[in-house]
C-alpha cells in the first residue's frame, strides 16, 4: 500500500486481475490529556474516560475541547 499511495496519492481504490484494493477515510477522537477534558466530557463508571462520541460531535460542530483533536484517517480494504 505503501508504494501504491507514493505513486498515486489521491487515489482510493486500485484494481487487480484478481481483487480490489480501496480505502475510505475515518475519525477518531485523540486524548491528548485525559486530566485536561472538563467534567462534561467525561463519562461516569468505575472509573472515568472520556465520552468521544460527544467529544467528536462538539469539536465536528466547532467547539475547541482541551485535551482532544479530532484525526482524520484512512483505512484500506481489500476485496
């Protein structure tokens, strides 16, 4: 994959005689600093973490979230 994303960068899918290679981007919510997040964007159990699903519609939505940034990535199927 490596190779093939050096060569043609933008593209999304290759195809092959015999299957098909494609990539879709997803996000994920990185916690920088768990201690950093306020209350609201913790969830309460035993212990606590952080509630990226609220995390990621609040910063997807504009709001700044100590702590946390929201990542773009890509992942790659073969078929």
């Amino acid at each position: 994959m490596l190779v093939l994303t050096r060569l043609q960068p933008n593209a999304t899918r290759f195809s092959f005689p015999n299957h098909e290679l494609s990539s879709r981007k997803t996000q994920a919510v990185e916690i920088a600093d768990e201690a950093a997040l306020p209350p609201e964007w913790l969830t309460v159990k035993t212990t606590t973490q952080p509630d990226k699903t609220a995390i990621k519609a609040a910063i997807k939505a504009g709001q700044q979230i100590p702590g946390a940034q929201l990542l773009t990535r890509r992942s790659w199927r073969i078929t």
